[in-house]
C-alpha cells in the first residue's frame, strides 16, 4: 500500500516537472537541430544503463524458484520410459491388434465383394458359405454397416496403439 503511495507521488511529481518546463516563456527556441532526446542519445556524456548482471549473491533475494535447464527437481517430462513394458501387456495387447485386424481384413474383403456386386462384377466363387444365412437387408445399407463396423475397428486398433505407446512399448515389439 505504501509502495503504492510513493510511486503514484513520484509520477504526479515527474509530470509536473515535465509540464513546467514546457510552459511558454521556458519554451526552447525551434531549430532544425534534432531532439534533446536524440542527442542525448548519442552524446558520450550520458550512455544508456548498463543492464543488470544476475550473479549468485543476487539469487539468495529473489521470490519464487528459478527455472534451470537440466535440473532433474524441476524435470516436468521424461524422455524415457521409466520402468519397461510388462510381457504380459505387450503379449495382451499384440493378441488384440492381431484379432482386430483379422476383423478388419474380413470387413474390407466384404466390402470389396459388395462393391464389385453393385459395379455388376460377379463375386460367387461357386461355394456356399453356410454360416451365413440369407439377409432381406438392401446391399448398399449392408456396405453402410460394414463401413461403419469399419470405423469402429480402425478406432479401437487406434486406442491400443496409444495405450501401448502411454506404456513404453515399443511398437516393434507388437508386430
């Protein structure tokens, strides 16, 4: 509050200075001659503040920490893993990509064959696949469910990726 108080004084007292040496009868005579304050500028008379050099006495009074580049208290990232993966997690999270990218292939092979049906393509092979039955539902909402199936997938392979890469594995160890 104080400090406040003497900074607001100091103000008011420098732009009343300022204000009473411009008034008209201390008014300087105009010249093409810069600026005082470009010659002054450049005079040897008066050089710039030199800047301030922080040593380590000075640190002892600063508030607050001091960020070090290469201080391991201060280290808010890891550019390593910390502990290796578990072989039971990779060897779970390998068996997952592995079924759902077997999924995934089967999705896109019957994509592949409903597309080639509404191009007028043929697609039997001459076998009969017995495990499906027959389906009342129109070809193109059947490519609708399976592209939709297929995002689903793609998802879910893109989560364990992730997890696996949060973990520290490695992504050769999961191919």
């Amino acid at each position: 509050m104080f400090g406040r108080l003497l900074s607001s004084l100091f103000l008011f007292a420098v732009v009343a200075s300022s204000a009473l040496a411009q008034s008209p009868d201390n008014a300087p005579a105009q010249s093409s001659a810069p600026p005082p304050d470009a010659a002054r500028a450049g005079s040897p008379t008066n050089p710039p503040a030199p800047k301030k050099v922080w040593t380590n006495e000075d640190m002892a009074n600063v508030k607050g920490g001091v960020s070090v580049v290469g201080d391991k208290r201060n280290q808010n990232y890891h550019l390593t893993p910390a502990q290796t993966a578990d072989p039971a997690t990779v060897n779970r999270i390998k068996k997952n990509l592995q079924k759902l990218q077997g999924q995934l292939d089967d999705v896109n092979a019957k994509l592949v064959s409903y597309k080639q049906f509404e191009d007028g393509e043929p697609v039997s092979t001459g076998a009969r696949d017995t495990s499906m039955g027959y389906s009342r539902t129109p070809v193109n909402q059947q490519m609708i469910q399976l592209q939709n199936k297929k995002k689903d997938l793609t998802s879910q392979i893109d989560d364990l990726w992730d997890e696996a890469r949060k973990k520290g594995i490695d992504p050769g160890q999961l191919r």
